[in-house]
C-alpha cells in the first residue's frame, strides 16, 4: 500500500475516536484526518482545541471535538443522536481508545512493583468503566449503525496486557476483556459486513511511556509514533478483504508490515518484544494447560 493511502481515500467516511485529543487517541484521529474522513474526537479535556489542532495538521475541515464523559450514559446517546442527524444516519469507523486511569502512572504516587492489593480499589473501576464498559457502550450504539448499511469497522485500542502481566492487574484484565469482546461481537457482525478488531500498539512514544522508559526510547528502532497507529486503521479501512481479520487480536507494526506502510518519519518498527509476543499468542495461556 502506497503513501498515496494515508492522504486521502476515506474521503466522505465517517469516523469516531474516543479519547482523541491526545497521545494514541490523536495520532489515529490525525491518520484518519489526513486521509480524508469526518472525524468526530471525543474527551473531556479540551476537545475543540485538539479537534483544530488535528485540522491544522491534516488541513482537513471536518474534525470535529465533542467534550463527551464515558461515564455517562445519556450524554453517549445524545452523541449519537447528534451524529445521526448530522450525517444521516452514517458511521463507518469507530476506535474505542479512551481509557480511565491513564494519568495515574504519570503521579508520583505511581509504584510499578505495586500488586493488586496494594493499589486503590478505583483504579479498577476507572479503567473497567471508561474503557471495557464504555467501549461495549459506544459499539452498542455504533452497531446498528453499521448493520444498517452493511459495512463497517469497529477497533477497540488493546494492549500486550492482555497476554501478559503489564502495569496493573486491572489493566490487563480490561484489555483481556476488549479482546474477548471485539472476537464475540466479531463473529455476530460478521454476517452484516462489519468487522470489530482488537488492535495493539508496540513502543508508541508516548507522554506515559517516555516517563517510563526515558528518553532514550525516540532513538529505539522498535519506536511507533501515535500517528503509525492511525495508519494502521486507515490501512485496514481500506482492505476489500477486511474481513477476514474480524474477531481477531491484531499488532500495528504486522499490519505495517502486511499493508507496506511505514510510520510518518520513514521508519519501519522492528520490535523484537511485539515479534514475541505473537509467539506467546500462538500457544495455549498457561491458565489452560493441565499440568498439575
């Protein structure tokens, strides 16, 4: 897939990005910017501001900042009330990014070594409401959408936390339970034409990752920049044999690989811990196996 890709081709698409204003959530909002879609970025902080910030970059119009809490219900069906009447009825991207929680590992409070226990009770209520439960939210009112017009993508942002031991016990058990979700809502969708992913970013140059790795990880050749996430949705959005994808746990820097993309600076990401991590993928979880 040529460069030409990530510069228009969604044009007339309709997309939303929760958690768009920054980090990962703006990189992929960028992607989709620059290619040429409507995108429709969500979060409670600052949202218009990013959306012009996005539109700056991208020089694309229609991105559009909606100061939305995940939290609350009524205010995620009145969005949608609001994005079906403006663009009739049409949805044909959806990324759920936004998760709760996120700016705890940047405290000083923060203690990697920390285990479960040892931790506030809330941290696992914020990242299993704003992030499992608002991603099976926002699918919920996205899937009719789709179903409608027989097409569609649904990605829910993952990590390598679901396979292994990652940050925080009740991480890993919110992103186990997005790709739980995105396999089972996969396989009900598919007979409509709509896909639903979980999508794992690497080594992306990250506010939380520089924090804690230093640094040193810009000059990593394993390094992702938020926007080669972004590319890796447009990359799949543009795919006639998508499909074949849905229910499944998918790694940006395969994809790039697959596809023949590289990030926005030319680099090609070679991450020998994502290249391992596929390998642990392919074999039983240690929780399955009889060997007692």
């Amino acid at each position: 897939m040529s460069l030409i890709a990530f510069t228009d081709g969604l044009e007339g698409c309709v997309a939303i990005v929760t958690g768009g204003t920054r980090s990962v959530g703006e990189g992929i909002a960028t992607a989709l910017a620059r290619a040429g879609a409507i995108v429709y970025i969500t979060g409670t902080s600052m949202p218009e501001e990013a959306a012009r910030r996005i539109s700056d970059v991208t020089d694309n119009p229609s991105v559009v900042g909606v100061k939305l809490d995940h939290l609350d219900d009524v205010a995620t069906a009145d969005f949608y009330e609001r994005l079906e009447s403006e663009q009739k009825g049409r949805l044909d991207i959806l990324v759920n990014n936004a998760i709760g929680a996120a700016q705890y590992v940047l405290t000083d409070d923060y203690d990697p070594t920390a285990r479960f226990f040892e931790r506030p009770v809330g941290i696992w209520d914020s990242v299993h409401r704003i992030g499992l439960r608002s991603a099976w939210l926002m699918a919920w009112h996205a899937a009719p959408l789709m179903v409608a017009r027989r097409s569609g993508l649904i990605v829910n942002i993952s990590s390598f936390g679901g396979v292994e031991h990652y940050l925080d016990t009740s991480h890993n058990v919110g992103k186990t339970g997005l790709d739980r979700f995105s396999f089972d809502a996969g396989q009900e969708l598919k007979p409509d034409g709509v896909a639903v992913v979980s999508l794992y970013p690497g080594l992306v140059l990250t506010e939380r990752v520089l924090q804690l790795y230093g640094e040193k990880v810009r000059h990593s050749k394993a390094k992702e920049t938020p926007e080669f996430v972004g590319r890796a949705v447009v990359a799949m959005k543009a795919d006639p044999n998508l499909m074949a994808k849905t229910g499944k746990v998918l790694l940006a820097c395969e994809l790039a690989d697959e596809y023949g993309y590289t990030d926005i600076d030319g680099n090609a990401p070679r991450d020998p811990v994502m290249k391992k991590l596929r390998e642990t993928m392919s074999k039983p979880p240690d929780r399955w196996v009889k060997d007692w």
